[in-house]
C-alpha cells in the first residue's frame, strides 16, 4: 500500500482527538499527579499540522500522554496537506494554531499581512534522499545527472533541495531534476522508477527503506540547526487568548522533553499514529528522528535556526528579509514554560 494511503487512512491524522492518560504507568511517565480537567472545562482550539508526520513526533506526545487536556485544552488535530495550507487555516481562522513552515509567517508579515511564530516543532531538516539504486553521497556534486522527487515550491523539502543545489553550481531543471509531487507521495515515484530519488520525511523513509531502499542524503547533518517547522498564530488571537497559547505551549515544552527521556513511549505513541506501517519500521523511524536531534528539545527559537531558515528563503526569493527577528518571534510564552517547569 502507498505510504500517501496510509497516511490519509489514519483516522488520528484527520479527526479531532483527545487522548487521556490511560493506567497508573502512564502517570508515573509524567513524574506529577494531576486531575484532567473534564470535557466542559476544556478550552477546545482547532490545531493544523502541514502533513501527519513523524517529524511533529513531540506533538503525538503530547496528545497520547494527555498534556494537552493536563493544561485545559481539547484540540482538534487536523492536516492540511502542505505548509502553504495550514498556514491559510490560521489566516481564514477556522484553525487557531498551525505548524509548518514558519516562513509562511515572514511572506505574510512582508506583505502587510499578519502572523507570528510562538515555538518551534522541528529544529532540524528532517528530510533524507532515499534511493533504491544509488550509494550513499558524499558530495553535493553527485547530484548531477539526477532526477529527485520532492513536495511542491513553496513546501520545505523543495526549498532545502533547490537551495542545496543552486548553491553548489548546479541548475535545477538543467543539472539535476527536481520531480515534485503531492505531499506524502515522494517514494512512490523512486520506487516506480521515475526518480533516482525521494527527498522526503519519517516515517517515509522507514518505509522506503523496509522497500530495498536506503538513505544516500542527509539534510539534517547538511544544514545544521534549521527551524524547520514553526508554530504559527494571528497576533489577535493571542491578544485576546494568552492563557489559551500559554496552556498550549507549555504542554508542548513538556512533550519536547517527554518524547527524548522515554523513547519507548515516543515509539509507542509513533505506531498508534501510524498503525498501518509494520512496527519496527516505525521504531526506526523513531531512532533516526532522535539520534539526527530532529524533534525540537524545546519549544523556544533558536535565533541561530531561525536564521538558516530565513536565510535559505531570501536566496531563494521566497522573501526579502527586511523583518527582524523579534518582528515575527515571540518567546515570550515558551520563556514562561521554561521557567515553570524548569530547567
């Protein structure tokens, strides 16, 4: 079965869900007794992911471990099918939150729109070039002659692609093909042939790689600290809600900590998101999330990945750049959790 079937087949990527803790285990797992609030004391927010995928590994975590409704949320957890819609779903407000690429935030403030980027998902390019005929490359270069398969412009595969290769010498469409194709379908192409390569994200990789393929690229040791995926609000939203986005970002910075001090659990959660997937594909997937540190350890941006982000738009033309940091960052809410549930 396509991994683009499963995807859409999984009835927790695209219902909304809430998950309480289940047994006396689970609450052991979280190191402090609490009382979930109960259904009428919720505050229900609508919550948009880019594309279900293991890279948003501490957002399951938080859903399955009940931090969420720990903190008085209810979300309803849906995916938009690429970066450019979710952040749409925020701007058109039938979501609160969206998580994607945050540069999404940075065109829209560049046009006299609105937006701005509370925590960071990703901190890390988590895409890796799987291929089922090439060895592994060690040089940017070896990319010529090839045809690789990618999500379309503007979605962030694409762009780390196309920056890589523009920066090396190489002109795409000319030296190197970039084949782009609907999120969660890159290894479908490789592995009917029609690309050397699928340039794609966890648990995609596991999957092509429990298919005879094997990881040949890897962005995440490529680029260094990268604020791959963002989470993206409308300033009026938080004016008007601080206690919501505070409620929301603290639960995220426990998962974020929850997801790399029980890796058993982060793989227990990752094989109910994914049920179709056989499970040891999927722990797979789970090691080489944690082990390239692709999952962000804190919800808090990095300036230094923040930076490589916007930095890699502007070569692209994406955006001009003329916005600072503190323009479209506020931190000030991931500050307020790091402090509450310390250091």
């Amino acid at each position: 079965m396509a991994l683009s079937s499963i995807v859409r087949r999984s009835a927790l990527a695209r219902h909304g869900r809430r998950i309480a803790i289940a047994g006396s285990a689970t609450a052991v797992l979280l190191g402090t007794a609490w009382q979930p609030a109960t259904s009428a004391e919720l505050k229900e927010i609508n919550f948009v992911e880019a594309v279900h995928n293991l890279g948003y590994i501490n957002l399951y975590v938080g859903i399955h471990a009940g931090l969420f409704e720990k903190h008085g949320l209810k979300l309803n957890l849906s995916a938009a099918g690429g970066d450019t819609q979710a952040f749409a779903a925020v701007l058109g407000k039938s979501a609160q939150f969206a998580i994607g690429d945050a540069t999404m935030v940075q065109m829209s403030r560049e046009r006299g729109g609105p937006g701005m980027v509370i925590g960071a998902i990703i901190q890390r390019a988590h895409y890796f070039g799987v291929s089922k005929n090439l060895d592994k490359l060690t040089d940017v270069s070896q990319f010529k002659g090839l045809t690789v398969t990618t999500s379309p412009d503007p979605n962030t595969n694409y762009a780390v692609t196309k920056k890589m290769l523009e920066e090396n010498g190489l002109k795409v469409g000319v030296d190197t093909i970039i084949l782009e194709v609907n999120p969660g379908t890159e290894i479908g192409s490789m592995l009917a042939g029609q690309s050397d390569m699928a340039i794609t994200y966890q648990p995609s990789v596991a999957a092509a790689e429990a298919q005879g393929a094997k990881i040949v690229w890897d962005f995440a040791t490529y680029m260094g600290p990268f604020n791959n995926t963002g989470i993206m609000v409308l300033p009026e939203y938080v004016k008007a809600n601080p206690d919501v986005v505070q409620a929301l970002v603290t639960a995220l910075e426990e998962a974020a900590r929850l997801q790399y001090s029980d890796t058993d659990f982060a793989k227990e959660v990752a094989r109910k998101e994914f049920p179709d997937l056989p499970a040891e594909v999927v722990n797979a997937a789970i090691d080489a999330q944690l082990k390239y540190k692709i999952p962000a350890e804190t919800v808090r941006i990095d300036r230094a990945q923040w930076k490589t982000m916007i930095d890699m738009h502007k070569y692209l033309g994406d955006i001009e750049g003329t916005l600072s940091f503190e323009d479209i960052v506020d931190n000030s809410f991931a500050d307020k959790a790091i402090k509450s549930l310390g250091n």
